[in-house]
C-alpha cells in the first residue's frame, strides 16, 4: 500500500447515488461527469473501478467495520497495476452516507488516511474540498453544514455559518431570491429529482461560478439538498495538497473574532442579566473586548412602537452628542412613525424601510466617527416575527470590519434578542406609573396614559362647566358613554341625573315616544301618560347614544328641541320646557352621512357644538398594559382569583392585536383568561383563541414554518408535557426533543 498514488475522491448519498467526482478522479478515469450529469448509482462507479463488490455487501462490510473505513482492489488493466478504494461511512449529521478515496496502485502515497483512523478520512477528504461544500434543510432553507472552504471563501470562522439562510451564506443577500423576483431551486426539488443550479456569490448571474444542488433523502426526514461549488478554473484537488496549509494562513488574518465557546458564554452570561441596561452593558463589553474599538450604540423602540430607548456605555458618548441624537430620532418618528413601523412591519418590509431611515440618522450622528457596522435586531417569538430595534457599531480608528466580526456581532445580537425583547416588554411596557401599581388617570374611570388620552381628559374638563351639546366620536368600544359620564360628573349638574337614550334600539315611532314621551290614548296600547326621557333628564345630562342611526322625521323634531329646549308629548298639545344638556355620540362619519343625504346638516351643526374623539385602541397601545391590568384586577375579584399579572409572551400579544372592538374587546379578553387561569400569571394559552391565531405568523409555503407552530402548539395544549406531545404528533420522544432543539423552542416565562 505504500507505493499507491492518490487520484481523487467522490461523495455518496444516502440513496448511494454519486453526487459528487472530482476533476483528478474524472480525469484518470477519463469519464465525463460534469454539473448537468444525471446522477451515477455508487454500482456503477465500482463498474467502472473494475470492483466486484455490490452495494448490498458494501453496506454488510461497513456496519461490520463500524467507524473505520474499509478497502477494495479494482480491476488490473495494461496501463496500470489497479486501482485501490477506500470507503467510510459518514454522520447522519452531514446527510453525506459515503465518502471515498481512489488510488492507483504502483507509486508513494502522499497521506495516510486508512491507518489514522477515527474518522481521518472524512475530515481529510470533506474538510479538504478545494470547492465549496454544504447541506440545507430545502424547506426552511438552513445551513446545516458546511465545510471548511466555503467558510473561508467568505472570510468566516467555521461555524458561523451554520444556521445561516442560504441565501445569506451563499448568494450574500438580505433577503429571499424569492423577494427579489428570482426563483429559489429549492422549492422545486424533491428527493428522487435532478441537479439543480443557483448563482453562488453576491447574487450577480453573470460571470460568478454556480452552485450545483443535489437532493439527498434521509429515511423518515425532510428533503436536505447538498451544495457543491462548480468552478472549471480550480485545479484537481490531488495535485494541490499545499493548499491548505496556505489557507490557515491566510485565515490567521481575521482571527480578532472570538471563539464559538467565548459566543456561547456571553450569550449566557447576556441571557441571565436582570435588566435591559445590564444585559445590552454585557453585550457592549463583549464586543469591545472580543472584537477591540468599537462602540455599540442600540435603538429600541419601545412596546407600543411610539417612544424610544438609547443605549451605550456612558464613557463612549457623550451626553450632548445623545440628546442630539434623541432630538433626531423623535422628529423622525414625529414625521414618519419610524419605530411603529420597525415593530410591526417585518413580514411587509416596513422594518427594513424603517431600518435604513435610521441607519442614515445614526451615520449622519456618528461623524466624524466610523460606522463600521450597522444590523436589524430581530425576534420571532411563538413563529412571529418582529423587528426590536437597530443597532451601530461606531469606530475612531477602524473603518471598517472583516465579515467574521460582523457575522460574529450579527450571531451574538441574533442570540440575545428574545431577551432583549422580554425586558423591553416588562421594563417600557409597564413603565412608570408601575405596571402593578396602576392607577386611574382620573376619578371617571378613564385609564390611560397615553398622548391622546391626555388630550381627551384635558378637553373634558374645558366642556364640563359649559352647557354646549356636545358630539363624542369613536368606533364601537372606545368608551363613549364613558366620557359622557366623565363630562357629566365634572358638571354642575353633577347632582342630576344621567339618562341614556339608545336611538338604533328603536324603531321611528318608539324612538319619538321614549324621548319626548306620549299622552294616555295617543296610539293603540298608550294606556296611561308617559314621560319621556327629556323629561326625566331635567336638571342632569341627556346622552343621545348613536345619534346617527335616527330616521329623518326624528331628526326633525329633535333639531326643534335643540334650537329652544322646547317639546311636545307624543299625542299631546301643550309645549313643554326641558332644562338639560345633550351630549351625543355615534361611531358614524356624520359629515359622509351629511353628504349621502342620511344626515340632516342643520342637526349636524346643532350637535357639533364642542366634538370629542375617541382614538381607537390600537393608536395608543402604550395603554394596553394599564388597562390590562385593570381589569386583571377587576375579574380577579369578581371570579375570587389571586391572579396578579401577565407573562411577557401573554402581554406580547395583547400588544400585538389592533383589537377591533376596542377596550371592550380587551375587557372580554381579559375576563376569558381569567376564568382559565389556574395559577397567578395570565399565560399566553390562557388568552381567547382568536388572540392566539392572530399572533402567529401568517401561513407560508414553508413547511418548516408550519411545522414549528403545530409542534408549538401541541406543546401549549399538552402543558409541555413532552411525552403526551410526542404521541399526539405520532412522532417518538428523541425525534420531538430533537425538533424543539432545532427549533428554539422553550415554554413562555423561560429563561
């Protein structure tokens, strides 16, 4: 064996297909196998090599050798003595079944791969590729492997490119092919398909090498594609054996990132911290002293996406330069609701609109200094996916960084972000007054502390001592009949009474009779004197609740009583005076019904004294938590419970809703999560169904996505009961721990 040259080497799948020759091995067999060749069967190959050996007892001898590699002579022609075959099995993990090495007897061998033993081969052979090697899940589109060379073609230390999007790791983009109009191979592959190609680089078609796929088939898994880089230029791997060590070399150039052990401890210690300026301090440290001078500088809006948090060690910026930098960022969200639409807009690209606006007000800010690095800080807790901020790298003396720091920056931030996110949603979400010490805003009952219930209670105290109609404004559930009481109770005729007139709770005739009352006799069943509801309001408050949906011969009669206060009994003929102040609400556009003809202007103009609007729910989120807790504490004692508060991921999606029914909506929510709940803290499964539904991600073609929401959900329903889980997914235990694993997932409340 000592006087055997090597010739090259060729990768199995697990369906023992060929998917992979290389040029030295091709050339010495003198075989065409390029990147649009169907797939070879491993039989033929060994047909070739002149091997009498068939699959079946290949497999009988591998299973026998357990971890070595085993050795078969090929045919002896007149051009040489034979040829000698070495094969080795490979992990699972690598979805590679078979690797093999060809040598032509008669001449030195330049390694020794079968003595060394403990896997030498694979390691040699795989991470020796000249070209570029990988596995993606096709479904998800994740990097599971990746070898040695492609890590060093786009300068990072293995294996930070694991777990990267392929069209990160590969192509260099941003986003999917798909997003950019092109067409992802992946989505069309299947395990018994053909090769397919995408453009390898920075996503320029033209003049780059390809990247050849080849579905691989794992029995009782998803379809994982192997990625081979094509280049005709690259010399036979065997005649360069020098190479590598050239490469080591080369990569001590970059080697200012950290160690995956030293990301694994700071992400850690970073996830252990207590507070957000803690943790977001750890995190700053980390890069200052893995990476050397650069400062960290994060933007994080806050809960409701209307505020703003800045952060950075005190001694790298000083304090003039932040308040300018808080200036610029409040008249950019003041202009264009630049953090509302980093929270919410990831799946319509907002974020990524929203990003690059503060990535132009942070280099601008940052002058003189260096932007060395800039990145979208991202989350998808329970498969949703959220933007929580930005953040910049800012240097005085780099200009710029190797792409192994920036992925290293990128990977520890990506890591840390449910942290980051969880504190965000316990520290500004219930920020000051605290969260657990809530108080009204007034005595009314009116909670929030939002801009625009500020305004709203400063305008009720302005109309409160004056006796103008008043026209209250808002969809269904803002709380309407609320302010009127407010108005009404801030009055001087606090000590009257407050009637409400429900007008679409009646037909015409009836609506007339309940609010100016009817005479004995006045139509059939009138069999005794009524008064009316402008009767009963005197000295007090009359509230006409949903003016708009009143039939015109009401309104006719309705403007004559707002002109004098004067009215006459349904049947009657004397005039009556009333003394009281009306107060109006519809959740109608009046001014569009005023138009349409449905509305009478005259009466429009009567009732549009002083006008009031109630802002939804959703344009002021920053009051979802006060009122949450309000009523948290209402049903709580209606229901004799000691639930005291809500966990981030059940708050998280109380944010998250628009909630069209507004605060009533919310007080139901509430009401139904308080019956469920068997502890002290509202959980995110303890919310109504439709509250669940709508925070998960919207359905994609991507089986992978829809896979981690039904194993989620199934978790939820089972109380993380694993076992339970595992039989109601049909799936063994290992293989539902070896998903969770995969897929990130922990319960709600979890560190």
């Amino acid at each position: 064996m000592g006087g055997d040259t090597f010739r090259g080497f060729f990768l199995v799948d697990a369906t023992w297909n060929i998917i992979y020759l290389n040029d030295a091995l091709k050339q010495a067999l003198g075989i065409a196998y390029g990147p649009h060749t169907p797939r070879w069967p491993l039989e033929k190959l060994l047909k070739v090599l002149g091997c009498s050996i068939s699959p079946r007892q290949l497999a009988v001898d591998l299973r026998r050798a357990g971890s070595k590699p085993v050795e078969y002579q090929g045919g002896v022609s007149a051009e040489r003595q034979g040829w000698r075959v070495v094969m080795e099995a490979v992990s699972v993990k690598a979805k590679v079944a078979l690797v093999g090495l060809i040598y032509e007897m008669g001449a030195p061998r330049h390694l020794s791969v079968v003595e060394g033993g403990n896997g030498s081969l694979v390691q040699w052979a795989v991470e020796g590729l000249r070209e570029g090697f990988f596995v993606v899940e096709a479904r998800s589109k994740i990097i599971v492997y990746a070898n040695e060379t492609f890590h060093f073609k786009r300068g990072l230390r293995p294996p930070l490119a694991i777990g990267k999007p392929c069209y990160q790791a590969v192509r260099g983009l941003m986003d999917p092919c798909t997003s950019l109009g092109q067409t992802c191979p992946l989505e069309f592959m299947d395990p018994e398909g053909r090769h397919a190609f995408c453009p390898n680089g920075d996503g320029n078609t033209n003049d780059m090498p390809v990247v050849r796929l080849t579905p691989l088939r794992q029995e009782g898994e998803g379809l994982y594609v192997v990625g081979m880089e094509w280049a005709d230029s690259h010399k036979a791997w065997g005649e360069g054996a020098g190479r590598k060590v050239s490469r080591v070399g080369d990569r001590a150039k970059i080697r200012n990132a950290p160690s995956y052990e030293r990301l694994q401890h700071v992400v850690s210690e970073a996830t252990r911290a207590p507070t957000l300026s803690s943790l977001l301090a750890g995190l700053s440290q980390a890069v200052r002293q893995d990476v050397g001078p650069v400062d960290v500088v994060f933007v994080l809006p806050d809960a409701a996406g209307k505020d703003h948090l800045i952060f950075c060690e005190p001694s790298t910026v000083a304090p003039q330069a932040l308040q300018n930098l808080k200036n610029l960022l409040v008249e950019a969200n003041r202009t264009g609701r630049v953090f509302e639409r980093l929270r919410r807009g990831l799946s319509n690209g907002q974020s990524a609109e929203a990003a690059e606006t503060l990535r132009e007000i942070l280099r601008r800010w940052a002058a003189p200094r260096y932007v060395v690095h800039f990145g979208l800080l991202n989350a998808l807790p329970n498969g949703s996916p959220r933007a929580l901020g930005v953040y910049v790298g800012l240097s005085d003396t780099v200009k710029a960084l190797s792409q192994d720091v920036r992925s290293y920056m990128d990977t520890l931030f990506s890591l840390t972000s449910e942290a980051i996110n969880r504190l965000v949603m316990e520290e500004t979400a219930v920020a000051s007054p605290s969260f657990h010490d809530v108080v009204l805003t007034n005595r009314d009952g009116i909670i929030g502390c939002s801009k625009e219930m500020r305004e709203v209670n400063e305008l009720i105290d302005l109309v409160a001592a004056s006796d103008a109609t008043v026209l209250i404004t808002g969809e269904n559930g803002t709380g309407k009949e609320l302010v009127a009481h407010a108005i009404h109770n801030r009055s001087h005729r606090k000590k009257g009474p407050f009637v409400v007139a429900h007008c679409s709770a009646y037909s015409p005739t009836l609506l007339e009779s309940e609010l100016f009352g009817h005479e004995k006799g006045a139509f059939t069943g009138a069999i005794r004197q009524k008064k009316g509801r402008v009767e009963r309001a005197q000295g007090g408050t009359l509230f006409l609740d949903e003016i708009g949906d009143i039939a015109p011969a009401t309104q006719v009669l309705l403007l004559r009583f707002l002109q004098d206060h004067r009215f006459e009994r349904v049947g009657g003929e004397s005039t009556l005076q009333a003394d009281v102040r009306v107060l109006a609400a519809t959740n109608r556009n009046l001014i569009k019904e005023v138009e349409n003809g449905r509305f009478r202007d005259d009466l429009y103009y009567r009732l549009n004294v002083i006008s009031i609007h109630l802002p939804p729910l959703r344009d002021r989120k920053e009051d979802i938590p006060h009122l949450s807790h309000y009523f948290l504490k209402k049903y709580s004692a209606k229901e004799g419970k000691t639930v005291s508060g809500f966990s981030s991921g059940a708050l998280q999606t109380l944010m998250d809703y628009d909630w069209p029914g507004n605060v009533r909506q919310l007080e139901n929510a509430i009401s139904h999560a308080v019956i469920l709940a068997q502890e002290d803290t509202i959980r995110r499964q303890h919310l109504p169904r439709f509250l669940v539904h709508a925070h998960e991600a919207a359905p994609t073609a991507s089986l992978i996505e829809n896979e981690k929401r039904l194993i989620l959900q199934v978790l939820r329903q089972t109380q993380w009961n694993k076992h339970e889980a595992a039989r109601k997914l049909q799936v063994s235990r290992s293989t539902l721990y070896s998903k969770i694993q995969r897929y990130g997932l922990r319960p709600e409340g979890s560190a």
